[in-house]
C-alpha cells in the first residue's frame, strides 16, 4: 500500500498499514479505528487502501452489488439466478461525511407509495454502496450517536435493515469498516470503541530526515501524481497478489488449543470486558498467520493481535488514555505458552506494537488528601490576598469524582442529538405532527390517516384501499435529548485555596465533566483569579482535554469574580455565531467572594446580569465551607437567574440534595 508519505515518518504508520492489510484479508475481525493527531496521514493511508483490493464479480445492474456465485436471495433488486456471468468492477470506498442523515446512511423507503400503491419503493443508502468494499468515516467521534449504532449494527450482522409503518427492507452490507478520529475533539464512548476490532494510534515523528522525505515526497506527487503513481505500480501489484493469496489461505489456518489459551488468558489478565475482545484477538491472530503464509497461529501472531486489539478495550473511563503493558503481555504469553516450543512467544516481536499508546499501564493514583509533595498543605502561605495577584500555590490534586445530579437547561431546545436537555429531535417519543417541511422522514401514521379520512369520496375511492396524496402525509413531531454547551467557570483565587478546599473544588468539576461526557456536551473552560481571567479550554469536544486543564490548574490571589464573568459571556457570544442550536448552561464554581478589580462586588453584579438578561442557563455550585457562611454564592445565583447547590448537594444520592429537590418541586 503506497501513499505520498512514508510509513516511517508517522509513528504508528506501520501499525496501521498491517491494521488494514488485515482487515483486507479477513473482513471479519472487525475494522479500525485511527486514532492520532492532525496531519499524520490517517486518511491518506485509508483511501490507499483502496487500490490493493481485488476487483470484485458483481450483478450486471443490482444496486446491491450482489456476487454473481452467491446473490442475495433477499435482494430488493433480485431474485437473481445464482452462477451466472457476471461484471467486474474495482473495489469502492464509500465515505460517509459527519453530517449525514439516518436516510442517507441505510436508504430510504418512498412512504407515499408504501401507503397508496403498497410497492417497496427503496432508495439505497451508503451502506448499501459500501458493501463489499470499504466505508470509511472521517471524524467518527464527532458522527451522531444513533448513526454509529446504526453503522456498527449493520458492520457486526453484515446486513442493514430498513424498517418503518410496517414496511421492512433488507439488504446484505458487509464491509470494511475504517474510521479515523483526532482525540482532542473528543472520544468515542467505550461501548462503541468496543465496536471497531482494531484500533491503532499514529503520531509525527520528530525526527528532520524523515520529515523532509515526506515533504521531498508530497512535492513528487503534486508535480507528477501519474508518474509518482506509476514508481509504485510494482509494489502495489505484489501487495494485491499477496492480499488474494491470503484471503486464499485463510480457511486452511489452524487456530490451536495452546493459541486459543494464550488468547483467553490476555484478555482475562487485562480485565477485558465481555468476549468481544476475544473472538477479535482470535480473528486477528488467524489472518496475522494467513497473511505470513502459514497454515499455524504461533505466538508471535498472537502478541500481535493483542496490541492491535486490547488497548482501547481497558479504558475504565475516558480519562484514561489507550495503552496495554506489553511487559506483562509478553508474561502472560510465557505462562501460557504451549508446552510443545511451537507456539513460544517472541518477546522482541516482529512488527511491535502501536507507536502511540506505548507500554505500561495507566498510574495509579495518589492516596491521601493532600495529594503528592508539590500538591501538598494547600492552605499553607495563604493568609490575605497578595495585592498583586501573587500568591500562587502549586495545583493541587482532584479529590475522587463521584454521581452528580443532572443539571440541564430549561425549556426546549432544537440542538444537537445528546443527552441533557429536552429538545426537537428526529429520535425520541412522539408528541404530534405536522406537515412536512421538506422530505418527509417519520410518518405520523394516525395523522395522515386522520387528513386523508374526510376527502375519499372526493377522490372516488371504491374498494378498501386508502387514497393517500401527498398533501395528507403528516410528520412525526419526537421529543428527545441534546446535548449542551457546558461552560465551567471556575474559581482559583486563593480563598478557593483555604483548608484544601480546591481538591474538592477540583474534584466535583470533574465529576461534572464525566456526566457532560456522558450526556455527549461540548465544554468550555473559564478560570479567574489574581486579577484577570482566562479562557483555559476554548468550547470542545474533548472533555479530557479539558479534564488535563483542570488538574494542572494553580490557584491563589485575589477574586475576580467580573473578570470571569465577562470573559465567559465572550465565550457564548462567540459561540452563539458557530453553533447557534446549541443552547449553553454555565456553572459558576465559587464561593462567591468578589475582590480584584475597582468596585468588585458591584462589577460582579452587573456581570452577572448580562446572563439573567439573556436567559442563559446557570447554577452556582456554592464552594462556601465553614461553621459561618455568607450566602455570596447564592446571592450571586439570584443575579444570574439561576439556582445554587453546594458541594454536597451536586453529588446524585445527597439526602441534602434530594431534600432541596423535592421542596424545590413542592413550591
């Protein structure tokens, strides 16, 4: 597989470049998922894939490429007779982009037609065109939920199914399934990770020589892409070659006992959920050894497929970044390794492991409340503010996260799919109908019913048949979720500081930035302090990204509670303009004190009427502790419009917060 860049000058190219070979040979383990940063070639090494595939036999004129030998018998274009001629065409790469809808994805029935002539007339959608060749998704993190369920769904029982009013579609769709992604706009959720059969990470290398042959190279293609082709044409033909002559092979390989052994036991030693990852590694191993032309699975087959397919199968949360041990890999494979010698591991290995993730496990965490030694006795030197801004401590440690409530904006929005706020969404329950603004895509059944009822002796209806026109079908209106902007704004001045109370600060921040993973959010990050604030994490996707932000985080100096004010309502104005769907909740961590900058209390005020003024969504987490408090937070809350909980009251089983709610609920 050639591109215009070579393998060695991205870390990982190698890794991926065996990734895809495999899945070419045995499409059933199950795709890969690229993971790395921006300008490593992750959709250059994709789309070279496509060259080396074999020409596939198709049905002259089926739109579901059926193979001529063995033609679907479910086929909506079919029946087809089986063993007939047939045409060749090349393999297809079929992308789909992040935006696309449900119908765009499986296909789509004309319910016009459905309803008043009782014909299933279907339009293929990109599943159907990917099938025996490659979907590729670029960006898959960023792709809607339900169509990665609907994409991953079709990818495991190689069939896609189109099912709406009592009319049903079936058509094969097996394919390769290729998606890449860049983690700092945020992670795929674990059990869809558990989807894609391979993962691999790829990064730049840092070395000059091999970054000029990449440059040297990429100039080569722009000047003379025929000719730069035409140097490669060879290499390209022997790789084909040995694509078929796997694929060949494949059925004839042994997967032994002593294998399968060293293969349960990885996957039991990495406390690997369920047994996905064991029928992947197994899957893995056997065309690893077709691709190596034997007929035998050794052990060296199987370190391989675990480093291909276990790193991102142990991630507990997304804060944990993929990676597996590869030393006690390699011990487990000893333990475990056959006792006749043939399947003794190598321990070098022969192809390595992904240049990304790297051995070793993830740390464990400090015990104890003070944290390490650089986060230590928080509280000490704090005394009164320096009237600078000075003061800095070193940042302190998050305390555990835990359960929150759910926080969520009121009323209903119209934004992006998720798992927060009411909102209009194609998926959800149905509350109504309305006539169709556009294609119609779910039928309110009882509606359309309902208009075409009063107008069948007009239309001279005679038998039992419904005359339905175009004008009677109604759309489906489906309350749903989104998913919000979450705009922390965080409090680090040195009051926050006192009796180490920024670690449970810390730590209740990110037990809000899991449930805002988990809901599918955008998040932002303003902190203040000394007498200036900052944007730390411009509105992303990458909630670890800003998880990272919040850990290294000093804290000390003044209070400037406007300055944090003002610059987050920059941050939503701005953000208003990109996304204007999507609606924002601020939570303001503070304990309320406002003392940096001339009149703070009153600049704070006003600060905090902008928001109240433009109905943003706010809740003040009272950071306030002690035997004597001032009330600051929730006066501040009252200003913005919002409600105030504190610390105590956030976490999701607090009686203290469950006893608010219901007396909140009673008045």
């Amino acid at each position: 597989m050639t591109t215009p860049f070579p393998f060695t000058a991205v870390v990982g190219q190698d890794d991926l470049r065996l990734a895809l070979l495999l899945n070419a040979v045995s499409p059933s383990v199950g795709g890969v998922l690229v993971r790395g940063e921006k300008g490593t070639a992750k959709s250059t090494a994709v789309r070279a894939l496509t060259s080396l595939l074999p020409e596939v036999a198709v049905v002259p004129g089926c739109r579901f490429s059926c193979d001529p030998l063995s033609p679907d018998p479910a086929c909506p274009d079919g029946p087809h007779e089986g063993g007939g001629g047939g045409a060749s065409r090349p393999a297809r790469m079929v992308e789909l982009p992040v935006g696309a809808s449900e119908d765009r994805l499986v296909g789509a029935l004309d319910i016009e037609r459905a309803l008043a002539e009782g014909v299933k007339a279907f339009e293929p959608g990109l599943l159907a065109a990917a099938h025996r060749g490659i979907l590729y998704v670029d960006e898959v993190n960023l792709l809607h939920d339900h169509l990665v369920d609907l994409l991953l769904d079709a990818a495991a029982m190689g069939a896609s199914y189109v099912e709406r009013e009592g009319v049903s579609v079936r058509h094969a769709a097996r394919f390769l399934l290729v998606g890449t992604m860049n983690p700092e706009e945020g992670e795929l959720r674990p059990q869809l990770l558990d989807r894609f059969g391979l993962t691999v990470e790829v990064a730049a290398s840092r070395e000059p020589d091999e970054r000029v042959e990449v440059v040297r190279r990429r100039l080569a293609y722009d000047d003379d892409p025929a000719g730069f082709a035409a140097r490669w044409a060879d290499e390209e033909a022997a790789v084909r070659q040995r694509i078929v002559a796997a694929r060949q092979l494949l059925p004839s390989v042994r997967l032994g006992d002593g294998a399968l052994r060293q293969i349960a036991a990885t996957c039991a030693a990495f406390e690997v959920d369920g047994m996905r990852a064991d029928i992947v590694m197994a899957r893995t191993a056997t065309a690893l050894a077709a691709w190596a032309g034997r007929t035998d699975v050794l052990a060296e087959d199987v370190r391989q497929a675990a480093l291909l397919a276990l790193p991102h199968r142990r991630r507990r949360n997304p804060f944990d970044a993929p990676g597996l041990d590869e030393d006690k890999l390699d011990e487990t494979l000893e333990e475990f390794s056959d006792s006749s010698g043939d399947d003794d591991p190598d321990p070098d290995g022969d192809g390595g492991g992904p240049g990304g993730p790297g051995g070793g496990g993830q740390p464990e965490p400090d015990e104890g409340p003070a944290g390490d030694g650089a986060g230590a006795r928080p509280e000490e030197g704090e005394g009164a503010p320096a009237p600078g801004g000075g003061g800095e401590q070193s940042p302190v440690r998050a305390a555990e996260p835990f359960r929150t409530k759910v926080l969520s904006v009121p009323g209903i929005g119209e934004g992006a799919a998720g798992r927060r706020s009411r909102a209009r969404t194609e998926h959800g329950r149905t509350t109504g109908a309305h006539r169709p603004r556009g294609t119609l895509t779910k039928l309110h059944l009882a509606a359309t019913v309902q208009a075409a009822a009063p107008h069948q002796r007009a239309r001279g209806r005679s038998g039992r048949g419904l005359v339905v026109r175009r004008d009677d079908l109604r759309q489906a209106a489906r309350e749903g979720r989104e998913g919000n902007l979450v705009l922390f704004v965080v409090d680090a001045s040195g009051s926050m500081a006192a009796r180490q109370r920024m670690s449970a600060v810390k730590g209740a921040v990110l037990s809000l930035l899991l449930d805002a993973y988990q809901r599918r959010d955008k998040v932002g990050l303003v902190t203040f302090r000394g007498s200036a604030a900052d944007v730390a994490l411009p509105p992303t996707s990458s909630v670890d990204a800003a998880a990272a932000r919040l850990e290294s985080l000093p804290t000390g100096g003044r209070t400037p509670l406007a300055a944090g004010l003002l610059k987050a309502h920059d941050v939503l104005r701005v953000e208003r303009l990109r996304d204007p769907a999507r609606r924002a909740l601020v939570v303001v961590v503070t304990d309320g004190r406002a003392t940096g900058g001339p009149e703070p209390v009153a600049l704070a005020s006003r600060a905090a009427r902008l928001f109240a003024a433009e109905g943003v969504a706010s809740v003040v987490v009272d950071c306030e502790s002690g035997p004597v408090r001032l009330g600051l937070a929730g006066r501040l809350a009252g200003e913005l419009g919002g409600s105030a909980v504190t610390l105590d009251e956030l976490r999701a089983d607090s009686i203290a917060g469950l006893v608010k709610d219901e007396q909140r609920r009673a008045a």
